[in-house]
C-alpha cells in the first residue's frame, strides 16, 4: 500500500491516536504531513527543586533544571513545538512563600512557554498577589469562564488565543475549577465563575468557525475525572463540539495512555495529563494534512522525565 492511501485510510473521525506499535514513519516522511509537538505541564507547586532525597518515592525526580534540558531538546529535534502549562503554578514549597511566584514565573519564561491557564492555588497570595507577579511572565495566561472585569486582572487574563504553527491555525481556550470552596473569598475577590462547558463551548465555537482555527486545544484545570457529578475534563469532551484536544490538571493525574472520548458530534477529543510536581513532562505529537483542510490525522502522547 502506497503512503498516500495508507494515510486516506488511517483517518478516523478527528484523529488517530497512535500506540507504540503504530507506524509514525508513514506520517513523518511525507511531505504533505506537518508534525505539531505539544509538551505540558500541571499542577508543578512550585517545585524549583528536585524531590529531595529521602527514600520517598518521588526522590531525585523533577526540578526546573531537568526539564528545561528536556524541553531544549526537543526543541532541537523538532520543528514545530508549543509548550503549555495548565495551571496550580504557585504554592507547595518556601520558594513561594518567599517570593510570591516571581521565580516561577521567571524560570518559565525562560523556558519560554506559549501559554498558561490558572489554577486555584494560583490564588493563594490573592489576586493582587498574581496581579503583583504577572509583569515576570513573557507569556499569555488564557482562561475562559473566570470573568476578571470587576478585578485587578480585568484586561490581563485573555479568554481565547490564536497561534499558528507550520500554517496550522490553533485556537487556545482556558477552563478553571469552581473558586467557592477552594480559594477564601477574599483572595479571588472580583473573579466571577462560569460555567466551564458554556464558556469553553461558546469560545471553541468562536475560534473554530469565525477565526478558521483548524486545532482547538483547551488548556483546563478542572480535573480529568470525578466519583460524582464535579464538572470533568471528561464532562467537557462529552458535552462540547469544537475542542480536539483537553490538558488537564487539577487532580494530579497520569496519564502515560491519553483517553479518547467522543464529543457531541461523535467526534474524538484527546485528554491528556501529567500528573504533577514537574515530575514528568507531558508530550503529545500531531499529524496534520498541508492540505486546505488541515486535518489531524494521527497523534501520539508519553509522558518523558
């Protein structure tokens, strides 16, 4: 079979996710197939550090330094690369309680990430807190369903970006968690919530048919999966229509195999994690046609330490 017809007939739904076992090669070769290399991070709480060494699980593992090395080179391997975190940046060692978030801040826009969404955590020094250290950040934050008018960050939180990639127009969206039992009021003071699926559909919507977007990626920290009725990243696949891909956080999930789930249009949206601590980096790489469509063809996900 012929590598033309192989891809024709690989194409299913929105995309393939591919296994081990998958031939990559049949995509990467061909001159009409463009590779999108997404790397993610969540729920990192300010772990500049490695784990320290004392006989836990987690010892050794992590640290800025490693995954900057890590994200430097895939960035040397690869064409196309954007680099995502989806939020709880700050708290979780003294680095915070020290400097309020400028070092993180700082060390990811050395990393030169693309975009971040916004935790609750990210809430712990209030919002004049996150407002102080927002000028440290080289990179957009995008959430959706927070509306920040009556706030400090009213014009400093984006609800939807656009970025292109190799002629591939991607279209960001931002979901956070319900703030009302998570964050004091009085940190998240002027920070309306709403619904997620709403405001994530209605941007998705926007992006896609009004903007010609051909990829939606929504970066969420509402958890990939609940025992109850909490709104999910798995509630947000099944009931939008436009987003293709889900990074999550939140519930420190990992997720070395990403889920598939089908969208109200019966078509396949990928939801990826990476657990947490900056333990492991989250790594997604995407097939696109170069033809008019722009179609994603195949994706393969890991999560790389």
């Amino acid at each position: 079979m012929n590598r033309r017809k192989f891809i024709s007939q690989s194409i299913t739904g929105s995309f393939l996710l591919a296994n081990s076992s998958f031939p990559l090669s049949a995509f990467s070769d061909d001159p009409d197939i463009v590779k999108l290399t997404i790397l993610h991070t969540n729920d990192v709480h300010s772990r500049i550090d490695p784990f320290p060494m004392d006989g836990g699980r987690n010892q050794g593992l992590g640290g800025a330094e490693r995954r900057a090395v890590m994200i430097n080179n895939i960035r040397s391997a690869e064409d196309h690369v954007l680099l995502f975190d989806c939020g709880d940046i700050f708290q979780g060692t003294p680095y915070f309680n020290m400097f309020g978030g400028e070092l993180e801040l700082k060390l990811m826009s050395k990393m030169k990430y693309d975009a971040a969404t916004m935790g609750n955590h990210d809430f712990d020094a209030g919002v004049e807190g996150f407002d102080k250290q927002l000028k440290h950040a080289n990179f957009p934050f995008v959430v959706s369903n927070y509306n920040f008018d009556d706030s400090l960050l009213n014009g400093k939180i984006n609800d939807h970006l656009i970025m292109d990639k190799a002629g591939i127009r991607i279209g960001i969206v931002g979901t956070g968690i319900k703030l009302r039992g998570l964050v004091p009021e009085n940190l998240s003071k002027g920070v309306q919530y709403l619904d997620p699926i709403n405001a994530a559909q209605k941007k998705a919507e926007f992006l896609k048919k009004e903007k010609n977007c051909d990829f939606i990626v929504c970066l969420s920290h509402l958890g990939y999966a609940y025992g109850d009725s909490r709104v999910s990243d798995i509630h947000l696949a099944q009931n939008t229509s436009d987003i293709d891909l889900i990074l999550g956080g939140h519930t420190h999930t990992f997720m070395r195999k990403a889920d598939i789930r089908r969208n109200m249009k019966g078509e396949e949206v990928i939801i990826s994690q990476a657990g947490w601590g900056g333990i492991l980096l989250g790594r997604l790489d995407i097939y696109f046609e170069k033809n008019k469509k722009r179609r994603c063809v195949s994706c393969k996900n890991s999560l790389i330490s």
